[in-house]
C-alpha cells in the first residue's frame, strides 16, 4: 500500500508556480454571449410549460373536471412525448443547419406558435402547439449544447454542465414569473383571457433571445454528440444491477413529481388557487429539485448513499400523501417543495451511485436512469389525470366528520401508493447495512459519524488492528490552514476504531529535529541560504523517517503527520523559485522514497490562513504575501498532478464538515481485514459497483 520504491521525479515538479487549471480560465466574449441567450431561451421554454397548460384549462373551463385533467395532462404529455420518442433524431437534424441559425430558427418558431395559441384560441391547437414547441426545443438544446462546445474547445464537461444549466437552470424563475404574471392577468384581463398574458410575455423573451442570439457573429461548427434513444435505454436494461435496484428508486420518485405536476393545475383550481397558485406550486418544485440537487451529496456525508436514496424515495412518497390528504393550498405547495427536495436528492444520490469512479465518462447507466425518470414522467403525466377523473369527487362521511374528496386528490394518494409500493423494495434493495437500526443511524449521522452497534464497538476496542505494514497520511497546507486540527481529529478517529496510530509532524518531531526546527524557524536566523534550508528541513525529515516514521510502520500502525515532503516542495521549491525537481530528488534520498498513501491539502488564501495566526510570526511565515501565494499555488499544482493521491479540501468550510469529508477518505485506504466492528462503521462507501 505504501510505496517505498526508486525515487522518482514528483510529476509536478516542473511545473511552474501559479500554473492554473483550463477550468479557471475566464469565459470569451462570444461564450458569455451564447450563455446569456441561452438562458433566456430556457426562460422562455419553462414559462410556455405552465403558459399552455393554463391555456388549455381555461379552453376547458365549462367542461366537466375530467376533461379539465386530460386536457392540462395531455398538453403535459405532449411536451414530454419528443423527448420520448425523437430525442436521437434531434442531433442529426440540428446538424444539417448553422448552428446559430438553427438556434435562431427554433426560437423564431415557437415564437410564432406561442402568439398564435391565444389568437387561435382552440384546444387542439394549443395541444399541436404544446407538441411543436417541444419538438423545437429539442432541436434548440442539441444546438445549444454543440454550439457551447464550439465555443470551449477544451472544455467539454464545463460546456456539457452550461449547457444544462441554461437549459434547466431558469425552470425555478419561469415558475415564479408566470405565477406574478398570473396575479397581473387576474386583476386585469377577463375571465377568458387570462392565460394570454404568459403566452405573449413567452413570445416575447424568445424573441429577445434571437436577438441576442444574432448579435453572436459566428459560432464553429462542431460534431453533434449522439443522443441514446430512451426507450431503447429501457429495453436494453441499465448494465449492472446496481443501475436497476436504483432505476427502480428513481422511477419512485419521477411518479410522485410527474403526478403533481400532473394534476397541479385542476387540483390548485379547486382549492380555490387558480393560475398564480398553480405557477406557486411549480415553482415550489422546481426550487425544491434544484436544492434537493444541490444537497444529495452534501447532506449526511457519513451515512450510506444506498439508504439515502432508499430513505428519500420513502419520503417523496410519504410527502404526496400528506399533499394528497391535506385540502390547503399552503400545505400542498410544501409539500411539493419538500418532494421535489426529496427527489432532487435521489437523482443527484443514484446518478453518483452509478458512475463508476475508475470510469466516469461512461454515461450508459445514467442515460438509462434519465430514460426511466423521462418515461416514468410521461406515463404519469397521461395515467394520473385519466385516474382523477374516473374517480371523480366523493364526499365521505367518517367517525362523525363529513369530507369532500377531489379526484385529483385521490388520484395522487393512488400515485404516493404506488411509489410507495416501489419504493420500499428499492430500500431494502440499496440497504448496505442490514442489521443496523436506521434511526441511530441517521442520528450519528446527524452528528457527523458513522454508528458502530456497542456490542461491535466493544470488540475492535479490545483488538487493536495489528499489519505487517502500516499506513501513512500526510497532512498539508499554507500557514494556518487548520492541518494540526484536523490531522488531530483524524487520528483521534482512527483510535477510536481500533487502530495502533502514531501522530507527528515536521520539522522537529525527534531530539535532532527539535534543534533543527529551532535553527529554521527563529527568526533570529538570518542569512541562512535557500539551499541550506532545504537541506536542513531535508535533514529533520530524514531523521524523523529513521527514528519515527519507519519503525511505526513496520509495527503496522497507521501514522498522521503533520507536514511531509510536500511542504519542503512548495515552500522551498515553489516558494523560494528553487527547482522543483532538484528538491524533489534530495527527498527522496532523505526518505528512501517513502509516499504517503494519502495527502490531505488543506486550501486557504493566504491572507485568512495569516489572519487566523497567533503573533508574532516565525522565519516562514513573516515571508511577504506572494512567498504565500505562490507556496499555495505549488500545493494545488502537486494535488493536481496526481489526484489519486491527494484529497483537496477547502479550509475555510467548518470544522466537522472538514473531519467527515477527511474520513470518508481514509476509509477507503484503511488496513483489510478490519475488525468485526470497524468493518460495520466503515461500509458505506459512496459508488454503488453492484449488488
Ligand atoms: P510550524 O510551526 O510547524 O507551522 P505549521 O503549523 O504551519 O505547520 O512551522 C513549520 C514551518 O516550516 C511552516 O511555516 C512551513 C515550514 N516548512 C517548510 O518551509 N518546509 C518544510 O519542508 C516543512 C516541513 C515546513
């Protein structure tokens, strides 16, 4: 596990101080342009969603409750059924043309259908247009998405992740507007042309979009990326049957949102909400899925992803019934902001689950889970509606009470069944920790740790875990980064599990080092030469690898240093302008070669890790500014360059948050076998490879 090899070359040890990453590269001007119209082309793609659908329940606003539903679900389904059914002939089709001209093309177009839908005034129009429209914005987003290549050559995942973030980013803020435009038309338009006022103000930022679109001179034409057929994802099965436990998981959740947004627009109607409560309660989901997104890998970093998903599908579900049971419009639209946390965080907990770490380009298996979100959707979008309006409203009497039913109500308790019904298989399906109550569980979580049953605790407590070779962790990072906390921490965890840990740090852990350490920081030392201090911290660590290091590892513990040889790189080699490499090579004789198998980096601008000091400063740290910043930039250039071995840490995050994300990490470089009990608390791992 630890590598004590021929010294080799760091692999960053030529490149320069300060080297950044393509990613922090500023954006073109051409680039920021396209994203801008980009997003307001998505602004007004979401705003036609609840638009036509408004329009096709007040086309139906004399008709019975049922063909209400069917009408807004399959204006819903209609926008859905593209992305369906056509979805691979979309890139193809987009390609035949310039790409902004397409861009301009599809906004042009639906700008057009949209104005007509209110002039025309007709159900099967507005159902034609639904369609229509979607079937543009299919060809719109594979514009969008190659056009974004185009433009960051080098970039693919950052123009892969602008692109779905002009086009389902603005989703949230076309709910919001449609519900304000819903209150402007309700005080000042008629009964029958309420839904006009969404359709035009559509019409009208996809015509700023072209705008914005033309003033972009010219986009280079590149290769359409092919797009998978979703039904053919779903027949050809997901690959692994880790991907099929969780489709199962996903297709849970994409039921219980595709039944709200299914029967929002009626079941809103008649709990008295109208159009602005229906544009509350999508915007309410929206929000929700964005933060539930944005959550899924944060939230209870040490409990297992598997009963996460597990646990959100259970609660999404258990989120519609309340929604379903409880006739007020406050409730229903938080309700629907926490299913849409929920499902949210499933997506983003099985899309992390089933990609696989060693190869996170393959994007079958995520492909596959979309297919069945999409599907699923769809199904629900046209069988929900079809269900309200069988059912119809009842009024029940019971214990006494006396209470009025909706069909859409009953409808969506129908669907939270359902997705229960799935939902709990799929939990003890993901479970990877059977025989562990789930509330302690969750509780240490909660806290920050992993639950270790007492029983199990007790037994690796009375066997300390004993290895022919031990572990070696490094900790690193610019003045006042928090590493001696943190390395603390960890080591106290470590001990806590059982483990022989032995805690260090440089310069001067040994009697020499101590006097060595006296002569590099006082800041009574002067004139000492660049390359005596490299020597000389080369000295204490090859004293303290004699004395420390070494014979705590051949006893097999695990050791935790505070600072290492990449100290030596980024302060004298980075720092000092001295070569790299050079200082690279005296290391590795100094060490015999001894890695770590792991390197915390802890990051932090210098100027806050200076802040955080306690005065007066030693000989390093009272080095001006840039020393520290190119010392910073030196760290992040060796993590870089080899990634497998470094954890990169954001400093300035709080404390517990830092020690979690630190064990999570070492777990997966911790001694096997591990004791009875240490094995239980270190299970949960986050890639789901199979069942
Ligand atoms: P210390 O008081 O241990 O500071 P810290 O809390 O930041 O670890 O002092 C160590 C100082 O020595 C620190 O400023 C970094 C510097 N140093 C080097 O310049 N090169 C090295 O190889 C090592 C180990 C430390």
């Amino acid at each position: 596990m630890t590598r004590t090899g021929a010294p080799r070359p760091h692999p960053a040890a030529s490149q320069p101080p300060g080297v950044s990453s393509p990613s922090s590269a500023p954006p073109s001007g051409p680039f920021r342009r396209l994203r801008s119209a980009l997003s307001l082309a998505g602004l007004a793609q979401w705003l036609s969603v609840p638009a036509l659908t408004a329009m096709a329940a007040m086309l139906t606003r004399d008709d019975d409750v049922s063909t209400r539903l069917q009408a807004v679900g399959g204006t819903l389904a209609l926008m859905l059924l593209p992305a369906v059914l056509l979805a691979p002939l979309a890139g193809p089709l987009a390609g035949r043309v310039d790409r902004r001209l397409m861009l301009m093309i599809a906004d042009v177009l639906r700008l057009v259908i949209v104005v007509t839908v209110p002039l025309v005034d007709l159900l099967a129009w507005t159902l034609a247009a639904a369609f229509l429209v979607s079937c543009l914005s299919l060809l719109w987003a594979a514009a969008a998405r190659s056009s974004l290549r185009a433009l960051l050559p080098d970039e693919e995942p950052r123009a892969a992740r602008t692109a779905s973030r002009a086009v389902f980013g603005p989703a949230p803020a076309a709910a919001v507007l449609f519900a304000v435009l819903a209150l402007i038309a309700d005080g000042m338009l008629g009964r029958g042309s309420r839904a006009d006022l969404a359709l035009y103000v559509t019409a009208g930022i996809f015509a700023l979009s072209t705008a914005a679109v033309a003033m972009i001179r010219e986009i280079p034409v590149t290769a359409m990326a092919p797009v998978p057929a979703p039904l053919k994802l779903l027949f050809q099965g997901p690959g692994t049957a880790a991907a099929r436990g969780t489709g199962l998981a996903i297709a849970a959740v994409s039921l219980t949102a595709g039944a709200v947004v299914a029967v929002a627009r009626v079941h809103t109607g008649v709990l008295g909400g109208g159009d602005a409560g229906y544009g509350t309660v999508l915007a309410g989901l929206a929000f929700g899925l964005g933060f539930g997104m944005f959550l899924g890998p944060r939230a209870l970093v040490p409990f297992s992803r598997r009963r996460l998903l597990g646990l959100a599908v259970v609660a999404a579900a258990l989120a519609l019934v309340v929604l379903a049971l409880v006739q007020n419009l406050v409730v229903v639209v938080f309700m629907t902001a926490f299913l849409g946390v929920f499902a949210g965080a499933a997506w983003s907990t099985a899309t992390a689950a089933v990609t696989d770490p060693d190869a996170p380009e393959d994007a079958r298996p995520v492909a596959y889970l979309r297919s069945v979100a999409l599907v699923t959707a769809f199904v629900a979008l046209i069988a929900v509606p079809l269900v309200a309006g069988a059912l119809g409203a009842h009024r029940i009497e019971l214990g006494g009470g006396v209470y009025d039913v909706a069909g859409s109500g009953a409808a969506l308790l129908i669907a939270a069944v359902v997705a229960l019904v799935c939902g709990l298989p799929a939990y003890r399906r993901l479970d990877d920790r059977r025989g562990i109550p789930l509330v302690p569980d969750l509780c240490a979580a909660l806290h920050g740790e992993v639950y270790t049953p007492p029983q199990a605790a007790a037994e690796a407590a009375q066997q300390p875990v004993h290895r022919e070779r031990g572990v070696f962790i490094a900790f690193e990072g610019g003045e006042g980064a928090g590493k001696t906390t943190q390395a603390r921490l960890a080591a106290i965890w470590l001990r806590d599990h059982g483990y022989d840990v032995v805690t260090t740090h440089e310069p001067g852990a040994t009697k020499i080092g101590m006097r060595l350490r006296a002569m590099l920081l006082d800041r009574d030392t002067t004139g000492l030469s660049d390359r005596a201090e490299t020597l000389l911290y080369a000295a204490d660590r090859a004293d303290h690898i004699a004395n420390v290091i070494r014979p705590a590892m051949e006893r097999g513990a695990i050791v935790v240093s505070d600072r290492y040889v990449d100290s030596s790189l980024a302060y004298q080699g980075f720092g000092r302008q001295q070569p790299v490499e050079d200082i690279a090579r005296v290391n590795a004789w100094a060490t015999g070669g001894l890695v770590p198998d792991l390197t915390v980096l802890l990051e932090i601008p210098p100027e806050a890790g200076l802040r955080r000091l306690p005065a007066p400063a030693d000989r390093i740290e009272s080095e001006p500014q840039d020393f520290h910043e190119r010392v910073r930039a030196g760290f992040r250039a060796l993590a870089e360059a080899d990634p497998d071995r470094y954890l990169i840490l954001d400093a300035s995050r709080p404390q517990g948050e830092l020690s979690r994300e630190i064990q999570y990490r070492i777990r997966e470089i911790l001694p096997d076998p591990v004791p009875a009990g240490t094995e239980d608390a270190t299970s949960t791992f986050p890639a789901i490879r199979d069942f």
